[in-house]
C-alpha cells in the first residue's frame, strides 16, 4: 500500500521540491540580488527563452505557448507593475495578470499539439495577440466598468486584504480542475509541471509588491516547465508507449549494472499473432497492456520490461532461481485466467447506439491468453547479462516446445 501511494505522489515530486526550494530561498534573495542585480532581473526572460527553445525542440507547442505566456506576463510586470497599483494602468495589468495565466495554462494544457506553423498555431499565436490587445483596449480608452467587473466580489469572504481578486480564485479553481483532469487521462510529468507553473504563478501574483519575491516564483515557475520537458523526453525514450513499462532501452542500461546473482525471465504471449488475425490489433494491443498490468504486480523484486513485439524480460536483482520460479507460477496463473472483455464486431462505437444495441443479437466476447515464460539463473557466476538473457529465451523456447502456458528453465 506505501508503494503504490509513493507511485502516486512521485510525479509530483520535482514540481513541489522547486516550489519548496524557491520558498526557502526567500531569506537570501537580497543577497542575490545585491551580487548579480542586472542579470536576476533578466533571470525569467532567461529561463523562458530557454524552455521555449527546449518545448519546440521536442515538438512540445503546447508548452511553449504557456512559457511565451509567462514571458509577455513578466514584460507586462516590468513595464507596469514594478513601482506599484497606483494608477488605474497598473491596476489592470494586474488583475489580467491574475486572471490569464491560470485560465492560459488551463487552455494549452487541454489543447492537442498541432505545431507553430500551422493554421491551429496561428490562431493560438492569434489567442496570446488578442489577450494583448484587449488588455491595452481597457487601459487607452479607460474602461472602468470593465476593471470593476475584473475587481468584482462574487461571494462573501474573510480574507480581508488579499490581493488576488476573486475572479481569479474561481479561475485558479477552474484551471486546477481542468488540469486534475489532464493529469489522470494523460499521467503525463507535463502535466504535474503545469500544476507546479500554475501554484508558482499564484505565489508570484501574491507577492506582487515585492520584485524580487515576484522573479523568483515567476523563475521557478519556468524551471518547472523545463524540468516537465526534461523528465517527459525521458520517459518518451525509456518508456514503452503502448505498455507504459520500462522499454529495452532501459533494460540494456540496468544490466549493467547487475550484480554477481540475479534471474531473468524471458515471456511470451501464446499463439499471439493468431490471436491478433482472430480478433484484430487492436485487441491485440489491449492484451499487451493487460499482460504488461499484471506484470507489473509480480512480486519477489521482480522488474518488468517490454523487450519487443510480444516479449517481455523480468529481472529479479539479487534473486535466485528458486525464489524468482513461484512469482513467475503466479503471474502466469493470472495471465491465464483473466478474462479480457471485447466489443462486438458489429457493436456500434457510440455509447448512444451501443444502448440500443445491447438489446440486440449482437454480443460483447470475453477472451484469455496465456504466456510462456522462459528463466535462467547467473548462479553467482560473473557471465554477461546478454549471454543470460540469451540462455532464458532458450529456455522460453523450451516452454513453447512443451506445450506453452508454462514456465522452463
């Protein structure tokens, strides 16, 4: 249970530990700023040009949408906000502020990547352009019922002198919402960084009277985009995308760093290009991720990989064959016995029409699979993991000799 709580709360680590990081910084920023005092001011612009140039690198716009947000918010701060609310210039800018970056980083964090060049990142560039021009509408021609509308109160409220309007908390609450909802389709880091951006963009709003509390929570707030960037190209290079399981890259990587004694497993799904001609790939592909679920919960230490196709490789560091043999029992007893619904093939896709279509003669199927694993043991013996590797595909193959839906050594 403590595994599978710190499974879920890990992505949210490296958001919240800058987060935390910055509010413990605080303490310090005047000496910071009296070393370095040009280029602190020039830190967001800095960190925003970077993460830019990272998000197109990796064909991230949606991303780089929301870091070019942050970088017209900070020029809008500088050019207005630095010496205070006093005039009604000021005012405004402030409270758009509070209001657009959350409801930006709700907007890009929904939308799809489509590019920059393209007719969507036109009008997406035509979105930021409008907010532009709309804000400077209300400051030249002095449009007081507008800002009241801004600066209104929705609800009762003791919060006293808090300086962030109410439309913006019902904002930040909407965006945190729509972005919980991107979170648990997608369990994306891209996502958990834009949560972070988002609390950031708050803090910095909150401590708006202060520059350089400001910089430095409107700063993180960019470093925890780029750190998204970072651990999301990771994960695309060290993740299988279909199974979500550490992919053969990253089973390359961890054998060498193996010690004297381990097991290895080697699995396969039974009759499975059969099976996909049966019932089509995308069943298929819903096998693959069944099989990789139930992977994941073997026991014994037991760490799963997509080795390819439909093969997987299970390392058990510092296991022996005996130990590692009852785990693979289990898993393969799952397997055998978990039953995958399937749709139809004349059942309609629509949940409207699929109603009706339950009452008919068309019906849904339940179908199983079973693996046959493969295992070899290092013995202490300092042999290469390719050569143990190779020795527990041999072993699988003897499996499949026998009759499949067993386990070899």
């Amino acid at each position: 249970m403590i595994t599978a709580v710190y499974r879920k709360f890990l992505p949210f680590a490296m958001p919240f530990f800058l987060l935390g990081a910055a509010w413990l910084a605080l303490p310090h920023l005047g000496y910071v700023k009296h070393a370095v005092p040009k280029t602190f001011s020039y830190l967001p612009y800095i960190i925003f040009s970077l993460g830019i140039v990272l998000s197109l690198r990796f064909n991230l716009t949606r991303i780089a949408f929301v870091l070019l947000t942050f970088c017209l918010a900070y020029w809008g701060y500088r050019a207005v906000l630095v010496d205070g609310q006093s005039s009604f210039e000021s005012k405004v800018v402030f409270h758009m502020l509070c209001l657009l970056l959350p409801l930006n980083i709700a907007l890009f964090a929904f939308m799809k990547e489509r590019g920059i060049t393209t007719f969507q990142g036109g009008i997406r560039l035509g979105l930021i352009l409008f907010q532009i021009i709309f804000t400077l509408w209300i400051i030249r021609d002095g449009r007081q019922e507008i800002y009241q509308l801004l600066s209104k109160d929705f609800f009762s409220s003791n919060l006293g002198s808090y300086p962030l309007p109410q439309s913006a908390l019902i904002m930040n609450g909407l965006a945190l919402l729509l972005l919980s909802i991107t979170y648990y389709l997608n369990r994306s880091s891209l996502e958990t960084g834009l949560m972070g951006a988002l609390v950031a963009a708050n803090l910095a709003c909150f401590f708006v009277g202060s520059e350089s509390v400001f910089i430095l929570f409107i700063s993180a707030a960019g470093l925890i985009l780029i750190v998204g960037i970072i651990q999301n190209t990771h994960h695309m290079a060290y993740r299988d995308e279909l199974t979500g399981l550490l992919a053969r890259r990253a089973l390359n990587e961890r054998t060498l760093m193996l010690g004297r004694r381990y097991t290895v497993a080697m699995l396969d799904v039974d009759h499975f290009k059969k099976f996909n001609d049966t019932y089509g790939h995308d069943t298929g592909d819903h096998v693959l991720k069944m099989v990789a679920g139930l992977m994941q919960k073997v026991g014994g230490g037991g760490r799963p990989y997509r080795y390819g196709g439909e093969e997987f490789t299970i390392l058990f560091p510092g296991k022996d064959l005996e130990s590692a043999m009852s785990h693979l029992e289990t898993l393969r007893e799952r397997i055998a016995t978990y039953n995958l619904g399937i749709r139809g093939k004349n059942r309609p896709n629509k949940s409207s029409k699929g109603k009706r279509g339950r009452g008919s003669t068309v019906k849904d199927k339940s179908v199983s699979v079973t693996i046959s694993i493969g295992v070899a043991e290092s013995s202490g013996k300092k042999v290469s993991p390719v050569k143990m590797i190779s020795e527990a595909d041999k072993a699988l193959y003897r499996a499949k000799k026998k009759g499949r839906n067993r386990v070899s050594v």
